[in-house]
C-alpha cells in the first residue's frame, strides 16, 4: 500500500491551525491536523480544554475565548493526530513524522504550515544560567500545572511581558521587579501610527489596563533599562541593570527574559520557500502571496508564523486560508465570506505599526557582548562567531560548520537569528544578504527506533479512539 493522502494537511494545531481545519473540513476537504501537543490549542491556548474556572479567571477573557476554538475544531470531520512530530517533508509534499514510537509518512494534496511563533533569544550575559527563563515558559507552566514562580523579576520587553505580570498577580505571587529594557523615545515614535491603531483600540486599551494593574499592585517597574546582565556561579542570583541614571541589582533565583516573538520558520526553510528579512522587527518570515501560497507549490501558511498578529488574527488568517485552499482545490466557495475574513484580519493588524514600532528589539540585544553565549547547545560566544567573520566565513552555514553553532537540538530555532545578526553586523550587509542555516531534516531529533520502523509504503494508521471528532 502506498502512503495514505489528504486534500489538505495542518501541522499545528494552534488557532490558526484548527480554526483551518475546521473550516476546510466543513467545505468537505478531508482535512489531518498534527500536532506535537497531547491537546489542541497551540501556545497561546494551551491547557484550555482541562482549564478549572478558576485558572480560566486568572488568564483572562482572552484565552478563555480559546475554548469554543477548540470546541468547534473537536466536533468537525478533520482528522486530529496529537503527540506527532513532523520531521521532513518532500519535494514532493511526502510528509514524514513520528507518532506513537513509529515513523510514517503521508502524502497531502496541499499543506498548511500553521506552528505559530517562537521567542525571540535575549542573550545578555548569564542568560543560560538556571533559574533563568523565559516568559513564555511562565505561562505554559501557569496553563499546563498552575504552577507560579514566587520571587520572580520580568525583564525586557514585550506585550506578553505585561500580560504575564497580570497573570501573575491574578494568581498569587506578584512578579518582585518588571526591567523594560525600551529605549528612550520609543513610545513617542509609535504615536505617530496611533491613528491607523485607533481601528482595533481594544488592544491599546487592554494594554493599558494591564500597566496599570500591574503599578497598582505595587510592582516596581525599572524603565529604559540598559546593561542588563544576570549574576551567578552555579545558578542565577541576581539581576544588574542601569536605569534612571543609577546602577540598579536585584537578587533573585527566578529571572523570565522576554524580548518579543518571531515567526517560526523551521519548516518554511526545510520546504526551501523564500524568506524575506524584516528590518522593523529584526526577523525572517516567509514570502507569501494574497492566498497564502509560499514559493513552494501548494504549502501555505497562516498565523504567527507567517507574520505575528495575535490569536485573533490567527484564527480568521486560518478560516480565510482554508476557503482559499478550498477554492484552488476546485471546490466552490462564498466570496462574501472571504471579504468578510480579509476585513477582519485587516482591522486587527492595524494596531502592529504601533506596536512593532514600541516593542522592536533593543540595540544592546541585537549586538550582545564577545564574551555572551549565542548558541547554547555548543556553547558559542558572540566573540567566537565575529572572530570566523574576520578569518572570512560568509554566513551562518560556514559559521556552523566551523563552531557547530546551529547544529545542537535546538537545530538553530533559539540562536538563529542572533548568529545571522552578528555576522551581518559585522560584514556591514543586512540579514538577508548574510542569509540563514540551511535546514536539514530531521527538524528535531527522533529515535532511531523510530527510524527503523519507519513504514513509508504502508497506511499511516487512523488516529486514536478519542482523537478525532465522529
């Protein structure tokens, strides 16, 4: 038997990938979803599906909203395929992954890439020490275990720096310092886009109640930040920074770093589809086209990984997606519909001027110190990376064949952009001209258990009773 095939194919099951599948599905495409996580939601909506009222209430309106999300998605006829990696995929859309200890492969008529966003790296000096963290990594722990960091202090920048601290408080333990490393002038600058912003103003006025319960609740906020640097021998034990004109330090054990997300691109760069660099927000994304399509035949791509908008954005980029996936597959679909989705999506996105001008990442971010660990995996230096530059290696694939930067588990995805930005600094070029790692299968490391049971010409087998709606 050959490899099972799909019309239509979602890796990620976040909200641009189910609200995807749920639309395609109920145009009649037979739709599979696969998805790293044992539940659907993605980051941002993790954990909604066990979620008591009471964590419900501590996270908010917002991600509450996620269970309908994923209600809908449950009672559709897509095939759902959790706890599966997608490790390589073809030329040809042969899709390889593991899933329950075994490899497999199917064969999708089209693919939608829907994996969202990752933080960006924020390599200051001691950033690999334990206790250290990101703010990311706080909310999975509060919406997967409920579990809350005491004694914590938030440092850098970012919307999602401010929710977390809400979040926090909601929960009990009160963050015990915010550092915003934003430079000076930056809040000014955004005002000039305030009126295009003005169309979603929900989300200023959301920003600026969460400020303004974290001040009340007494936090102390340390503004334009600069030098951050944390201290410790075996494990962090404090944080140091300039601010106000004063040399400021902060013991703790329990530091989140948080300067931002970007798309996520691993699987983008794998399908060989171009990438364009994004000089505001200091970042690859893919080059789609008004449907979605990236330069690789029928692979597509919706939500935070093509560019970050949010979740709402998200989940009607994945809704608008499926119609125009739907249509290029022959099927007949509402182009009221359509307008209505693209106008949605339009509104929303007219707040991210404002905001990429604000929260674009700080200078001293992207050029870290020589002596600052860049890739963790193997233990690369700044300095180290600028000194290949000199000997004369070109970009980041020369870079990783000469300090094995890029070539730990992470396979790139937490130094990546940092190792493209200090190569470009240094040869005086732009990221794009410097380019970025080549990415190789596989993405992320499997077992070669896995590999030996790897069945490419028998049925991938139908998803487990539970998973997939009847």
């Amino acid at each position: 038997m050959s490899a099972r095939s799909v019309d239509l194919l979602v890796i990620g099951a976040g909200p641009a990938g189910i609200a995807a599948a749920t639309e395609a599905a109920g145009l009649g495409l037979s739709v599979s979803v696969m998805d790293e996580q044992s539940r659907p939601g993605g980051q941002i909506y993790r954990g909604i599906e066990t979620a008591s009222p009471k964590r419900l209430a501590v996270l908010g309106k917002d991600y509450a909203a996620g269970r309908s999300l994923t209600e809908s998605f449950r009672s559709s006829a897509a095939e759902y395929l959790p706890d599966t990696l997608v490790w390589n995929i073809g030329s040809d859309r042969s899709v390889d992954f593991s899933r329950g200890g075994r490899a497999q492969q199917m064969n999708p008529s089209a693919i939608l890439v829907a994996t969202g966003a990752l933080e960006r790296p924020m390599p200051i000096p001691g950033w690999t020490l334990p206790g250290v963290t990101t703010a990311g990594a706080l909310q999975i722990l509060l919406k997967s275990s409920g579990i809350v960091r005491d004694n914590c202090v938030l440092a850098g920048a970012g919307p999602l720096l401010w929710l977390v601290a809400t979040q926090m408080i909601a929960a009990g333990a009160r963050p015990a310092a915010i550092v915003e490393n934003l430079p000076r002038g930056r809040i000014v600058a955004g005002l000039r886009h305030l009126p295009g912003a003005l169309r979603a103003r929900e989300y200023l006025f959301k920003g600026l109640a969460m400020i303004a319960r974290v001040k009340a609740a007494g936090v102390p906020v340390y503004a334009n930040a600069t030098g951050l640097a944390i201290e410790g021998s075996t494990q962090a034990e404090a944080i140091t920074f300039s601010s106000g004109g004063r040399q400021h330090r902060i013991e703790t054990d329990a530091i989140a770093l948080h300067q931002g997300v970007v798309p996520n691109q691993q699987i983008t760069r794998l399908v060989g589809a171009e990438h364009r660099w994004d000089a505001a927000q200091a970042c690859f994304h893919p080059v789609l086209d008004a449907r979605f399509r990236t330069s690789a035949d029928s692979i597509y791509v919706a939500g935070d990984g093509a560019a970050i908008n949010g979740a709402r954005p998200a989940a009607l980029q994945g809704r608008l997606a499926a119609l125009l996936i739907a249509e290029d597959q022959g099927r007949r679909v509402g182009t009221e519909r359509i307008r209505r989705l693209q106008a949605g999506i339009a509104r929303d996105k007219s707040v991210r001027p404002m905001l990429e001008t604000i929260y674009a990442p700080a200078p001293e971010i992207l050029a870290p110190a020589d002596s600052t660990l860049i890739c963790r995996c193997e233990e690369v230096t700044a300095g180290e990376i600028r000194s290949v530059v000199d000997l004369g290696a070109p970009g980041p694939n020369q870079i990783k064949s000469m300090l094995r930067a890029g070539m730990g588990p992470c396979q790139g995805r937490v130094c990546g952009l940092a190792v493209a930005q200090i190569i470009a600094d240094r040869k005086g070029e732009t990221p794009e001209e410097t380019g970025y790692y080549r990415i190789r299968p596989p993405i992320k490391p499997i077992t070669l258990a896995e590999l030996a049971a790897y069945a490419p010409d028998e049925d991938a087998p139908r998803a487990a009773s539970g998973d997939a709606a009847a």
